[in-house]
C-alpha cells in the first residue's frame, strides 16, 4: 500500500488487451452508511501527467471494479442512487474517449471511463472525502520544452457552470437531439407558449436536475440547474451558496425579480454575464438566503427577458 496524492490506494487494476480483468472491490476508510448513499457528481482532474476521475457521493461507499472491456474502465458504487442526469458525465479528455454514468440496479451507480486504448489504472479512495478516484498515469503528456506553462486548473467541465455558455456539457446553441443524446430522454416537457419549450431531467424524489429551453426550431436558448449543488461557478458558486456569497463573488445583480410561482423566492439576475440565481430562504436557517437554482443564456443589457412559471 502506498499513497497517492493525499489518497489511500485500495487496489490496483490494469486494463490491458492480453489478459482478463479480476473483480476489484475496495470502501473508503471511514464506516459505510447503511443508507443509499447519492452519487452526486463525476469530474476529472490532473495530478501532474496522471489524469483522475473523481466521482464523488453523498456519503463513504463501497465500490467494485468490473472486467467488462479491456479498453473501459468500470466502476460500480455499491449501495447508491443517482444524483445526476444518466448518460455521458463527461466528454473527451485526453486517454479518456467519454464518461458515462447510470443507475445499472436499483442499488448500484455504474460509471464507465471509456477509454482509447487499454491503459493502466489505480482505483482510489479519498481519506478526508466521500470520493473514489480512478487514477490514469501517465495520461498527460508533458508540455515542450519552452512552452508556456499551463493556465491555473479550473473546475472540471463536467460539472461546470459557465455563464452566458454551457452547463456541464449542455451548452447554448446546441440541438435539443443533441442534449438528448448527452442526458438521454426528458423526464419531462412543457410548451411555453410565446418563448419555447422546457424539456427537464429532474430525479426524483429530491426534484434536482438539468433543464433547457429551446425555440420551437429546437435550439436551446436557456440552460438551468435546480437543486443539485454538485454543479459550480469557477468562483465556487453552486446550490446551496449563501445570497452574501454571490454578491461577493459577482456584485450587485442587474435586476431582482420576485418569482410569484414559487413563494418567497427571488431571482438575482447579472444579465451582461448571462447567468441568474434563484435563491430562497434556507430549510435550516429562514432568515438566511440560499441558491436553489442557477440559469445561464446569453447575455444581455436590454433588461429581464420573459420567463415561464
């Protein structure tokens, strides 16, 4: 056993064309909750020239490494539910051809690191997080001799709020078929007569989830994020956020808007960035504003576009 970047390596596993993957299973250090844990989101990052998927939960979990191809690398949360739209968590980066994500039983989150060619992996648990860790070494190349250095790392993309752009990796411009094909089929659909149509991804029971408007020639036009703080602002800004942490972090709004389909919600909208948060008083703390949810489009100075309910 040694360590990994703060991590506790459980076991290692290496996908290779020439030989059979064993099942590997591994559980972090602290005690595994007897309730579902809820995996809420799947991001990469870079630790040097190792590439890492970080999925993390709700709670310390079990897990299992699954010998299902030698180019994928399978990962099942024992004991879990989904926190987030299934499908693709995560596009191209690097080794890495695509991230999917779903719930493969009732009990088990199955995430799959597709990658271009068999490669060598450790499977990680965090000691001071509910996280498990596929670690790639070896998947970033090194930068030439000369080169600029690499701009700071920011959020991963797959769980990134950028304004006036993209949610994850549902962006502005795209063709409702082609969020379909990323997030699989709307939960739900709704006409909104005069700006669109909103399609939604919300898992039940806690109502969280990814939603879109799109035109009628089927374009998205609005993007939004409710109730699920695993999606985050490069400034860290995320469901749950306090009212004071969005002024600090982006100043005053242009407009605030009472929201009259959703009692004592207000909307701060910062239309020059192309992002509007909807905030609430928190569950625990009545006299404190918390964000429930966060829209992004395209920015604009003409003033509040028209919303639905």
């Amino acid at each position: 056993m040694r360590r990994l970047g703060g991590t506790r390596i459980v076991r290692v596993g290496i996908a290779a064309a020439v030989c059979a993957l064993l099942t590997i299973a591994g559980r972090p250090s602290g005690a595994v909750s007897a309730e579902p844990a809820t995996v809420t989101g799947v991001t990469t990052r870079t630790e040097g020239r190792e590439l890492q998927v970080v999925i993390r939960a709700s709670a310390p979990v079990r897990y299992q490494v699954q010998p299902v191809r030698p180019d994928w690398i399978v990962v099942d949360i024992l004991n879990a539910r989904l926190g987030l739209p299934a499908g693709t968590a995560h596009p191209a980066e690097g080794v890495i051809r695509r991230i999917r994500v779903g719930q493969f039983t009732p009990d088990v989150v199955r995430v799959v690191v597709e990658c271009a060619t068999p490669a060598r992996f450790h499977v990680v648990a965090a000691d001071d997080e509910n996280a498990v860790i596929v670690a790639i070494p070896e998947a970033v190349q090194k930068p030439a001799v000369g080169a600029p250095a690499a701009p700071p790392e920011q959020p991963g993309g797959a769980m990134l709020v950028v304004p006036g752009r993209s949610i994850g990796p549902i962006r502005l411009g795209m063709k409702v078929q082609d969020v379909v094909a990323v997030l699989g089929p709307a939960k739900e659909t709704a006409a909104r007569p005069g700006v669109g149509t909103d399609y939604t991804w919300y898992a039940a029971p806690a109502g969280s989830g990814l939603g879109v408007r799109a035109t009628d020639g089927g374009v998205v036009r609005q993007i939004w994020v409710l109730n699920d703080g695993a999606y985050r602002t490069r400034e860290g800004l995320h469901a749950g956020s306090a009212e004071a942490d969005i002024s600090a972090a982006l100043g005053a709004p242009s407009w605030t808007v009472a929201v009259t389909s959703q009692e004592k919600a207000t909307t701060l909208m910062y239309d020059a960035l192309g992002v509007w948060f909807g905030i609430r008083p928190s569950p625990t703390a009545s006299d404190r504003n918390v964000v429930f949810r966060i829209d992004v489009m395209e920015p604009s100075s003409t003033g509040p576009p028209r919303t639905g309910p």
